[in-house]
C-alpha cells in the first residue's frame, strides 16, 4: 500500500470508531456529568473561535461608558439574566448550579463589550444560553452588554442603585408583543425570570405538583407552594385529582428538605 492508502484506511477505521461510539450511546450527554477533556476542550475552543471571529466584525457603538445606558441594561439584567448569572452577593441558583456548562457568574467575570453583545444576541447552542436578540433591539443589546462590563466592578448596593434607577425591564418597542411585568402575580409564560409559572394550569391526574400563587422567587423556577401542608389546607390549595379524592402534599412535595425557602 502506498502512503496515501494507508492515511485512507486510518482516516475510515476512525471514523468508523467515531460511529460506533456514537451509537453505542457510551457517551454521557447528563449535564451532571462533565464532558471528557478531549470534548470539552474541542468545544471550549469552537466557542471561542467562534464568538471571537463573530464579535470581530461587529461595530461597537460610541457612548456605551454613557451612566444612561449602563443604567438602562440594569433592569433588564435584573429581571432577564440574574437567575442563571447573579447578582454582587447573591447565592448560586438552581439554573446557575444545574445547567452544563455552568453559566458563568458575570459579577466576577469581565467580558468584552462585543463578545458580550454577540452572546447575548444569539445565545448558545446547546446550552442554557438564549438568544435575546429574538425578541429584544440591538440597542438594548448594547446597553445590558455595556451594563454586564461594569458588573465585576459594582457591589451589592451600587447594583441596586442602578437597577432601582432604571426604568425596570424594558424593551421599549423591542420587545415581543404583550409583555408586561406590572406585578408578580400575573403568569406571562414568556416571563424569564419564571421559567415554569403554572398558576391557574388545571391540576389534571399527571400534575404531581401544586402551583399555587406565591410569587415566584428569583431564580426559582418551580413555584411550589410557600405554606406547609396544614396552612395550604386552610387557604383552599388542597390537590384535588380526578377521581375525587383530594390530598394534602407531604412536605417531601415542598421541597422544603433540600435548602429551598419555597
Ligand atoms: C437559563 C440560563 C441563562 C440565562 C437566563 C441567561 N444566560 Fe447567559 N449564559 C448561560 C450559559 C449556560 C452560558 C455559557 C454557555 C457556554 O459556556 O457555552 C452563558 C453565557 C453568557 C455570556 C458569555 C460570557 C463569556 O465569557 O463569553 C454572556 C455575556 C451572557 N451569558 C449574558 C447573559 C445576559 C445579559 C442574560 C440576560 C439577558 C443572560 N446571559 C441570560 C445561561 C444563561
């Protein structure tokens, strides 16, 4: 065999290998099992060859150091982002400790004001990373990307100064239709900051969970009820089913055994 045979046959019993573990279903796709290092470098430098050379060729707007812009990305952020990346002084969230990959904490990260503009527009594939650009302006892109630069640098009473001085969460026009965050009581299923609102959701026989009213904690995207089994009784929440027999949760329901303040 000449030498161009030989690479021929390697290259095939590769990617014969690659198949067959493919279909073998060897590799763990759980996101609480980390990916080999092989994988996760391969993927890790497609990321950032990719956000690099896309980012490259945006053009930065002027004026993103603007103390009106930065405040203006402070709502948004607040109420669209904190549950899966934080806020100066907050605990790690269910989304922020059980998504893979991890996304990442951008109160201690600092990223450049494009690449940031990019990733938020466009999200992540095959992460827990959305793409906002589908329902938000790019300006408003620009000003949580300018509002995420200074974030590294802000502590906790700062960040709230420029969130309360903000003009809450707005997208001013670039926002998809019938949008509104007037209260905390109201189930927008687009809310993202309360991923799983199921208030009002008929409790059939497949709905293990009752989700009454209580607001919705940051970060928190199940809303199971607040009061335990006896309280929830008195105010009526008692789980019907469909054959008739009604029930109270036992606490295991609540969740209130594993650190939630549900
Ligand atoms: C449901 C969880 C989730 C939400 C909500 C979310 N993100 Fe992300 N974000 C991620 C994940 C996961 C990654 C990392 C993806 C990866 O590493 O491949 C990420 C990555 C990023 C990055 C890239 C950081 C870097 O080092 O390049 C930025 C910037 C970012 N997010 C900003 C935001 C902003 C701003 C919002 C709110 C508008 C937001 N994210 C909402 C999960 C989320």
């Amino acid at each position: 065999m000449n030498t161009t045979a030989k690479t021929l046959l390697m290259l095939g019993l590769l990617a014969a290998a690659g198949v067959a573990v493919v279909y073998s279903g060897v590799y763990d796709v759980a996101a609480d099992v980390p990916h080999t290092r092989p994988v996760y470098a391969v993927l890790e430098l497609a990321r950032e060859r990719s956000i690099a050379a896309r980012a490259g060729r945006l053009e930065v707007p002027d004026g993103l150091d603007d103390p009106a812009r930065i405040r203006r990305g402070a709502g948004n952020y607040d109420a669209m982002c904190t549950g899966c990346h934080l806020k100066p002084g907050a605990q790690p969230t269910e989304l922020s400790r059980g998504l893979y990959p991890a996304p990442p904490d951008l109160t201690r990260t600092s990223v450049p004001v494009a690449q940031a503009f990019w990733v938020i527009k466009h999200g992540i594939k095959a992460s827990g990373m959305p793409a906002w650009g589908r329902s938000m302006g790019d300006e408003h892109l620009w000003n949580m990307a300018a509002f995420v630069r200074q974030l590294p640098q802000l502590d906790r009473a700062a960040y709230d100064a420029l969130v309360a001085g903000s003009e809450g969460h707005s997208h001013g026009g670039g926002e998809t239709e019938g949008h509104s965050h007037a209260g905390g009581d109201e189930a927008t299923p687009h809310d993202a900051d309360a991923p799983h609102a199921h208030d009002g959701a008929p409790h059939g026989q497949g709905a293990p969970h009752a989700h009454d009213e209580a607001p919705h904690g940051e970060g928190a995207p199940h809303g199971h009820d607040e009061a335990p089994p006896a309280a929830a009784a008195e105010q009526g929440t008692t789980h019907v089913h469909a054959d008739g027999k009604t029930h109270v949760h036992p606490p295991r329901r609540t969740h209130a055994d594993d650190g939630h303040a549900h």
